[in-house]
C-alpha cells in the first residue's frame, strides 16, 4: 500500500513501515518535541533496545502494522508521522498515531489512520481502540472525527478510551 500527495508543495508518500526506515524513524523519534513525546508516552531513544527499534521497523505482520508519512522533497527522505495498530484480542487493535509538531494539521495524520483502519478491516478487525491523554483535546477532537467513540477509561481518570467499530461503518 502506497498513497502519494503533495501538500504546500511537498511531496509526501503514505506506506508500510520497513526495515530500511530505521534511521529515519530514529530521527523522527528523536525530533519530538516534548509536549508530542508527553502527549504520546513515548520514550527517547536512549531508553530503546536494539530489540524494541527492530520490531518498530518491522513489526510482525501477524499481530502488528505500521505506516509512515515520508516527506521526500531534499535529499534523503524524512519520516514526519508514523500510525502504528497491535492485535490485542481475536479481532481488536490498538492504535497509535505519531505526528512531529512542524506536520500536524495538515492531513497526514488522517491519512495515516484511514490507512491503517482499511488495513485492519481488510483483515476481519472489528474494532480499532486507543488510550488518549484527557487533556489532549486536539487528539480527541481528531478521532471523533473518524468516527471513534470516546469513553471513560475504566481504570485512568486522566484517560480516555477511544474506539472505532468497524461493523458499524459497513
């Protein structure tokens, strides 16, 4: 799956994450700003294992996907967003979604989930389901507009469980 756009005069590309995106998911990891790391509960680098950056540029096709927004307009192309889903039961994912702050409010996040979310549907998923920071309104505001659900997360006041049935979309 690829998906070529151009944006404020930018070429960017929507595809699968591979194992050759490693050091361009390392920048990106290492280009959060903090809010977008906070907001994210994403580690630094340092704190990763050579483990946990191989299954993030290879996830297994089995139980994980992953798709990068490649802006690929100077040189060596560079990652600006990366959507991310995890098997967590017989037909439910868990989402995450990682946009660096210069690429936010420009669609590619969009672009990223409907990815991911036809990926999932193509494989039998029936739910697409994510924990969001309460205080992160432009995150929930976000999903509400793809049609997630969100509710009281049922162990975290400061959360919110987010999700997308996928029956109710057909």
């Amino acid at each position: 799956m690829s998906d070529t756009f151009e944006h404020d005069d930018r070429r960017l590309e929507i595809r699968t994450i591979r194992p050759d995106d490693r050091d361009a998911w390392l920048e990106l990891m290492r280009s959060m700003s903090w809010a977008t790391r906070f907001k994210r509960g994403a580690r630094r680098v340092e704190q990763l294992s050579a483990d946990d950056i191989d299954r993030a540029v290879d996830p297994d096709p089995r139980s994980a996907l992953a798709f990068v927004a490649m802006d690929r307009n100077e040189g060596t192309p560079k990652m600006a967003g990366v959507a991310r889903a995890t098997l967590r039961g017989p037909a439910t994912w868990e989402f995450s979604l990682l946009v660096l702050d210069a690429w936010q409010r420009r669609g590619i996040g969009r672009r990223l989930m409907q990815a991911l979310v036809e990926t999932v549907e193509a494989r039998g998923g029936q739910s697409v389901e994510g924990e969001v920071l309460s205080s992160n309104l432009n995150m929930l505001d976000f999903v509400r507009s793809l049609g997630f659900v969100v509710e009281p997360s049922a162990n975290q006041k400061l959360v919110r469980r987010v999700v997308l049935r996928l029956a109710s979309r057909r």
